[in-house]
C-alpha cells in the first residue's frame, strides 16, 4: 500500500508558505515555542523536507542546514503516527548522503529521541534546554551507499 502522502525537497523560496504553517501550528502554537527563536536566517540556506497530503495539504516538515545538522521536524497532529516523520527523515538523510557527508546531528527533543535512535543515532552529551524544552544532541554516522 502506497502513502497517503509525498516527501519532496524543497528551498526556502518554494515551499515558505507551507512550512511556515506547519512549524508554527506545531512548534509555535502547540508547543509553546516563542517565535522569534523558530525563525531563524539558516531557512534560506537550507534544503527542506515538505511532506504533502495528496490532496495537497500540508502535513510535516524538517530542513537540513549546509553543516549537516538536521532539525524543525515536525508532523501536524491528524497525520501523527503514519510514518510521516519517518518519510522526511529518509528524505533528509538520503540528502545528506547525496552531499557526500559523513555525519549529521540532530538537538532531538527528548520525548523523541527513540524516533533518532530507530535511525541509529547515538545521544552525546547531557540534556540541554532549548526554546524552553528538554533537548539532547545526537549524532549518525552515515554510510556510503
């Protein structure tokens, strides 16, 4: 059975309207993340994962910054559960792979460090605050296709 939904990589340009939605129902809103910590000058400069319903809706994000840092993932609730997050992250990672890199790391909220470590990214570090919730930094090293 196919997804009820696409994954395609976009740039900030193309798909700022969608993302801007999701992100701020989600981390925003829900959340309770202050907005002037969500936008940030890295969104122009980043690929971004932009999962669609097929009827055109949009339903979860995560970018990749030129570093090789991974992060804003974010699924809107109603597609929670359906493997959207688990789509952008391999859209993500194959884009990382397709840049040559050989790590990249994630500042993982702690309720989702499991979703990271079904990737096989290993936690480093103490637990840090950011944005006002509990984060950790995890790293995965890729390997060549």
């Amino acid at each position: 059975m196919s997804n009820p939904f696409t994954v395609s990589l976009v740039c900030w340009h193309d798909g700022e309207p969608m993302l801007r939605a999701i992100r701020e129902a989600v981390f925003i809103r829900e959340q309770g993340v202050p907005a002037e910590l969500e936008w940030d000058e890295f969104d122009a400069t980043c690929r971004h994962a932009l999962a669609l319903g097929l009827s055109g809706e949009a339903v979860g994000c995560g970018r990749i910054l030129p570093n090789g840092h991974i992060g804003r993932i974010c699924v809107m609730p109603p597609w929670r559960k359906q493997k959207v997050g688990t789509a952008i992250m391999e859209s993500l990672l194959n884009e990382a792979r397709s840049r040559g890199y050989k790590i990249v790391d994630v500042d993982a909220q702690t309720h989702a460090v499991p979703f990271y470590e079904n990737f096989g990214f290993i936690r480093q570090g103490k637990e840090f605050m950011d944005a006002g919730l509990p984060h950790i930094k995890m790293t995965l090293a890729l390997k060549p296709r």
